[in-house]
C-alpha cells in the first residue's frame, strides 16, 4: 500500500510494566525473535517515516542500548516521570521541536507493548487518514471482550463522535465492542499545538493523549476511527500469561505465512520458527523443530523431528534431525544427525556428514566428508573426502592455548583415534585404531601407536590401498612435495 511519508512515528515505551514481575523493562521482553518493543520498531519502519522517537523512562538505558542494536536511526525522548499518554507525546513533540524539527504531515502513534501490530495495518491506517483529510484517526478495532477499553461511540450514522472510558461508560455503552487501541495517526502541525492544551484535571492528574481527539473535534476538525481487520494486532501485553498469548498467535502467523510460501510443516503445534528465519519452497519441517534467530533453510531440506538452529545456515537438500545449532553452515546435500552439536564457526560443506553424537566446534569439514559418530573435532580443518572414524578427539586445548588441526583429501582417521593439536595429517593418509596422532602424517602415511610413541608407515596407503582415491590424493601431495624440495 502507497502512502505518504509519515513526518515521525512516535512509539511509547516509557512505562515500568510491573505485571511482567520482571527485571526487564516489559518492552524488551521477547518472542519469536525480537522484542515487544522490536515488533513495533519492524512494523513502523514499513512506513519509512522521516523520524522515529521512543518515548522511555523506566530502565532508559536498557531501553537505548537495545535500540542501538535493532534500531540505530531511533531517537529517544525522556518521560522522567509517567505522567500519562499525552503528557509522553509532549515530550516527543518537545524533543523533535528542541531538534528543529517541524512535523509536518502525518505523525503515527503506537505502543511499544503491541508485538502483533502490522506495518500493512499502519499503512492503512495512515492511507485513510490521509484520504479523509483527518485531524486524527484513532486505530480501533472490534473485540470479543472490550471490558476495560475505552469504547469508540459512533452516531446514528455511523460516525465517530467521542471515546468514552469504560468507568465512564453507560450501561448502553459498555455492550459496545469497538475499542480504543491507544493508537492513532495525527496531523503533525496539529499535534503540536494541541498536546500543549492537554490538562491534567482528571482523577489521576495525568495527560491523557485521548482528550486530543476531544479537544480537536471541538475546534472543528475532522476526526474519525479506522477499524483494524485483525483484532489481536492491538492487544497490548502486560503479563507473561498475554505474552505467551501473543508469542503463540505470532508463531501461527509466522507457520501459515512459510506454508502459504511452499514449506510443509507437519506438525504446526510443535513447530517454532522467530520472525527473521527463511526457508526454501519444498522444504520439510517435521515436528519439534525451533528455528531461532537469522537462521536460513534452503529448498527441498528435510529439518527434524527435535532439531534447534539458531542463526545457522542450511543448504538446499540438506537433512538435519535431532540436532542442536548454533551460528553454523550446514552445506547443501549434507546429512546432520540424530543427536548433534555443531557449534559457532561449524562449516560443513557440500555432501558432508555428522552423525550420531558427534560434536564440532570452529571447524571446516570438506566436501563429501563424513564424521559418522561419537566424535568431537574441534578447531580443525578437515579436507574433502575423509572419514573420522568412531570415538575420535581432536584435543585442540592444552589448558592455556588452543591449537588447530588440519586433516587432508582422502584421509581416513581411525577408529578411537587421538589427534593432538597442532598436528597436519597428509593427503591419502590413513590412523590405525586406537592411534594417538601427536606429530604430522606424511601423505600416504600409516600414522599406528607404538608403546607411546607414534610410528608413521611411509608409502603405507599406496602399497595396501592401490587404485583408491586415497593412494591416488597421497601420490599426488608425494609428488607435490618431491617438486617443492627440487625448487629448493
């Protein structure tokens, strides 16, 4: 939807929350990926307005700091004390105005504590305001149960007139469901000048942004309130019980918005996905699986039962079960699990495999290799081809420094095998079972254990394993190596 460049989106978020029982401010309570708080900021953001101010108090520097991670191009306006809506819009308004920063045109208002709140809603809300040439348009919206909303009271014709608190609402008025969301879009010029009108002569002595619209109707403007499609996109959260409320109804429009997309998920009732994940046409999600963070799902991939990634990346065609993730690169083709931790700064290439109770930790794992089970590699560079026999350890740590091992093309680690770090192992080589690899393998080596010494078989791999792509890998680095040494 088109619409004009709002002069500013002003997002509440100044209050305490003391319903969360929490230390953290309420707003930056999370779901699905971002904060409440964060929500917002994505949905205000499709509107691409000129200025962005969040109005904070309670835990300001909280609040800041997260705002320089989600939201750089936000300002902050301080409400030292919560005097009310009105009074946390006066002190938006005052701050651009301190600023030299003039509003003219639309000015939308929203709250920080409505994470289900769409950027395609605001930009309807502001593209009716905007037709009808409105002082202010107030969000409304129908709901099941308005008890404790302010009502929205329309004439005989349907035209909005006033809102009236739920305390002070008639018996009549009370059987009305359209509420007030708290949200509005303003004229900005006109915003200016009325929230310097706003009176405190209330029961709670506060600023209240709702005596705006009353105060402009009475000057002679337009006002009107525009009905939200999707009464949830303005519940606001107050407690942990309406913040698991929302993270499910946000989690069933993340789900429906990936099927609609191509994505089969099996079971939708156990399947989580954060707002940023994507994922390819024709893939697979299978039941408990938890996608968390920038985690990105390529095309015809099969995810779960059981698996959690976060900010990891998975290849086309890849198969990833029972396994936890966490900032790492599955390749296309590759096949991960049951029962794996792949660790931040995990590269598995393309065909490559980690299977059963494997862990690897800062690791590139070349094209078509395979660490079949019960194995930890940790900072190693492991070339194309190779296979990591069963209960092997790469003992990168020697209790101060931590060391890197590099495995070749076509090499075959043992079974029950010890790699101390730092160590290369050649191309074509191969580790008896039970080998502690403490010095390099030449290519095509037999690197076995004797006693505690290790003893490496030169020309092993040619003599015992002819015509294999490992005699072939350790012929090649032997020739390499023998033209190196003539150049020297």
């Amino acid at each position: 939807m088109s619409v004009n460049r709002p002069a500013a989106a002003i997002i509440l978020a100044a209050g305490e929350g003391t319903r969360m029982k929490s230390k953290l401010p309420k707003v930056l309570h999370e779901l699905n990926g971002r904060s409440m708080l964060g929500h917002v900021l994505y949905a205000s953001r499709e509107l691409d307005p000129q200025n962005t101010v969040v109005v904070v108090g309670h835990a300001r520097d909280q609040v800041r700091s997260h705002l320089e991670d989600v939201a750089p191009e936000a300002v902050t306006a301080v409400q030292e004390e919560q005097n009310g809506t009105g009074h946390a819009v006066r002190m938006a308004v005052e701050d651009l105005a301190a600023k030299g920063i003039e509003l003219s045109g639309t000015v939308v208002l929203t709250c920080g504590d409505t994470p289900l709140l769409r950027g395609t809603t605001l930009a309807a809300l502001v593209a009716a305001h905007e037709k009808e040439g409105n002082a202010v348009t107030v969000l409304s919206a129908r709901v099941p149960d308005p008890h404790g909303y302010g009502r929205i009271v329309r004439d005989a014709h349907g035209s909005f007139t006033e809102i009236v608190e739920h305390a002070d609402a008639t018996p009549e008025q009370h059987r009305v469901d359209e509420i007030n969301s708290g949200m509005y879009a303003f004229d900005g010029a006109l915003l200016s000048q009325v929230v310097q009108r706003l009176s405190t002569d209330n029961a709670k002595g506060e600023e209240y942004i709702t005596d705006a619209v009353a105060l402009l109707r009475g000057d002679g403007h337009r006002v009107d309130a525009w009905i939200a499609e999707d009464w949830n996109e303005v519940q606001g959260v107050n407690n942990r019980v309406q913040l698991s409320e929302a993270r499910r109804i946000l989690n069933d429009r993340l789900l429906t918005e990936h099927m609609l997309s191509g994505v089969t998920i099996v079971d939708p009732a156990t399947t989580w996905v954060d707002a940023q994940v994507s994922i390819g046409a024709d893939t697979v999600l299978h039941p408990n699986s938890r996608l968390h963070g920038t985690t990105e799902i390529g095309e015809d991939a099969q995810v779960g039962p059981g698996a959690d990634l976060r900010d990891t990346l998975v290849g086309d065609g890849a198969k990833v079960r029972e396994t936890t993730a966490d900032g790492a690169e599955i390749g296309p083709g590759a096949t991960v699990g049951p029962y794996t931790y792949l660790r931040p700064g995990t590269r598995l290439a393309e065909r490559t495999k980690a299977g059963a109770f494997v862990e690897v930790k800062n690791s590139n794992v070349g094209t078509g290799s395979k660490i079949p089970h019960l194995t930890y590699v940790g900072d190693a560079d492991i070339g194309v081809d190779s296979n990591i026999g069963c209960s092997s350890v790469f003992v990168n740590y020697d209790g101060v420094n931590k060391s890197r091992s590099t495995i070749g093309d076509h090499v075959r680690i043992g079974s029950d095998n010890t790699i101390v770090a730092p160590v290369r192992v050649g191309d074509g080589a191969y580790s008896g079972a039970g080998t502690v690899v403490r010095d390099d393998v030449p290519p095509g080596a037999l690197a076995v254990s004797e006693g505690n010494r290790q003893r490496n078989v030169e020309g092993w791999t040619r003599r015992k394993r002819p015509g294999t792509p490992s005699a072939e890998a350790a012929e090649q680095a032997e020739r390499h190596r023998a033209d190196d040494a003539k150049k020297q």
